[in-house]
C-alpha cells in the first residue's frame, strides 16, 4: 500500500468565511473522488487544523500501489478537482508519498 499525504497552505487573501468556503469545496471535492479512480483505497481531507499547525488543509490517502498514485495523478476526475478547487485557492503544497 502506498500513502500519498498532502499539506496545503491557502493564499493569505482567503480566511474567515471565504477560508471556510475553500477549504470545504477542497474537502468535497477531494473525498468525491472515493470510488472513481482504480486503486484509490481511502481519501480523507482535514480542514480544522490546530492553532499550533503551520498548514490550513490536510489530505491523507491510500493507493494499493505506487502505479494507482501515478494513475490517480493524471485521472481526469482528480486533474478536475485539483485545477477548480485546489490550485487557484493554495499558496504551498507540501508532499510525501510512502510505502506501508
């Protein structure tokens, strides 16, 4: 099995209401792609990060193998979510991928 965790911060113009919105549509969006994407086991996006976190929205998922992650990546489901409601919203991405 393979992990793909991701850490996001958003740009500093959203916060508030607008940060909220955000980090919902991400959140919807991300966890929509459950089901649609071959070898993609588990999806879970955190948005309520604690005061003590440098980071404002968390993706944790599961692949069953590093070729299901290649797959997810260029998935026209994920490339959709990721151009709408990800990208145009984030400032930093921070990425680790691993093997359990």
């Amino acid at each position: 099995m393979v992990k793909h965790v991701i850490l996001w911060k958003l740009k500093e113009e959203y916060s508030g209401e607008a940060a909220a919105a955000v980090k919902a549509g991400i959140k919807e969006g991300l966890e929509g792609l459950k089901g649609q994407i071959p070898g993609l086991l588990d999806i879970k996006v955190y948005t309520e990060p604690l005061a003590s976190s440098n980071c404002d929205v968390m993706l944790d998922s599961s692949f069953a193998d590093e070729a299901s992650l290649s797959g997810y990546t260029v998935h026209p489901a994920h490339v959709e979510v990721a151009t709408t409601k990800v990208r145009p919203f984030t400032a930093s991405r921070t990425c680790m991928d691993y093997e359990v």
